[in-house]
C-alpha cells in the first residue's frame, strides 16, 4: 500500500522507508549510504533504524546547459560517469558542452568530498550490502551514477531504497541493483519535491551534523 503523500519532510520519509527494510536490521555486513545531499537525512533515519553505519556517495547531476534542470547525466567519485546519450543526441548537444559540465561539476564534487570525508577513506563495501538512499528519483541519473560508484568499490550486494520515484526512472533502475524499494510512484510525476511538505535544500551542515550522529551512535552501541 503506498503512504499518504506528500511526506512531511524527509525525516517522516525515511522512517516509512526504514519500514520497508527491517529485515536488514542490526546485521554486521548493511551499510546505508545517503546519496548527497538530500538524500542524507533520509538515509540517516534509516541507518539509525537498522542499526547500521551510515557514509555518503557524492554525486552531482550533469544539467543540460540551457535547462539546467533536466540531467543529461552524473558523476560520482572515482570518475565514475553516466551520460544519457540518447538525451545528447536529441538535443544535439557537442562533446564540448558535455565537458564543461563534467569540469564543472567535478570541481564541486571534490569539494564536498574533502569536506564530507575529512580525512576519512570511502567505507570498504567488499562483502558488504550497500543501501543507496535518495529522497526520491525523478530522471535517475544520479542513483544510476552511485549504483557504477558502488559497484566499483565491490559490494556483495546493492539495494536502492527511495521513498518516491517517476515510474521511468524506476523501470530505468530495476534491473541495476539487486533490490529495489519504492514507497510511491505517483503518475503524473512532475518533480520530486512535489511530495514533500518540506523540501527545503539540504546544506552541508546538515549532512556533517547527521555524519557525526551516526559515528557516535555507533561509538556509543560498541562500548556497551
């Protein structure tokens, strides 16, 4: 049955979502990674309901140059890339526009994971079953980049897990990962932010502050 939209925000999504995925809960191998940033503070609610660590996948949207808003890709790290070619046909756009968006959107991409990361090394996902948590999917371009990301760094297993999603960009996903979780899939889609009550932007503090929560929480679950 799917909820009741719009979410309040996206701590009542990832709630509901950690629902969904209780029968990952408190095993030693589950590790939820937030897909940056909006996605964090779903993920962090999730990641505190199963008992899990929680880490990020930096990844940036790839917009057309002159709708800025439609993702003709996206990148993670380990220059980890997806490009929707038939998008960069349609619109006849040059090897030199996708360049200057992959340029563009790497310098920001690094920054974060400077910032984010600070000192810390990417999680080691080898034997592990990675959750990839967004705050919803509208093209898919940027969970199709951290499903490459994560698949790169040898997870056993990749579960994509979302409280909401365009029927396309689910059909788009499948058949990626090895399990799918979607609340809703409303149709018409418009945007992702249309079922949420609150979709104010996510800053970087916020996913520090929800970093450092996760890491005490699990500092704390160890020493007792």
């Amino acid at each position: 049955m799917q909820p009741d939209l719009p979410y309040r925000n996206r701590s009542e999504a990832g709630r509901l979502l950690a629902e969904e995925l209780a029968h990952y809960k408190s095993k030693a191998d589950v590790v939820v990674l937030g897909l940056t940033r909006g996605g964090v503070p779903v993920a962090a609610e999730v990641a505190s309901a199963l008992h899990a660590p929680l880490d990020v996948v930096v990844v940036r949207k790839l917009g057309v140059p002159f709708q800025p808003e439609l993702a003709m890709g996206a990148i993670a790290g380990d220059d980890t890339q997806v490009l929707d070619k038939q998008l960069v046909y349609a619109l006849d756009l040059t090897n030199r526009d996708v360049e200057a968006a992959i340029t563009r959107e790497r310098a920001e991409l690094q920054r974060r994971e400077r910032l984010y990361r600070r000192g810390r090394r990417v999680l080691d996902l080898k034997e592990h079953t990675a959750i990839l948590v967004d705050d919803g999917l509208a093209t898919g371009s940027t969970m199709l980049a951290a499903v490459a990301f994560v698949r790169k760094r040898l997870a056993k297993r990749i579960v994509m897990a979302v409280p909401v999603a365009s029927v396309e960009a689910l059909e788009k996903l499948r058949d990626k990962v090895d399990e799918c979780v979607c609340l809703a899939t409303p149709d018409p889609f418009f945007s992702v932010g249309d079922w949420y009550g609150n979709f104010l932007p996510t800053e970087d503090a916020e996913v520090l502050r929800l970093l450092d929560e996760s890491a005490k929480r699990a500092a704390t679950s160890l020493s007792v």
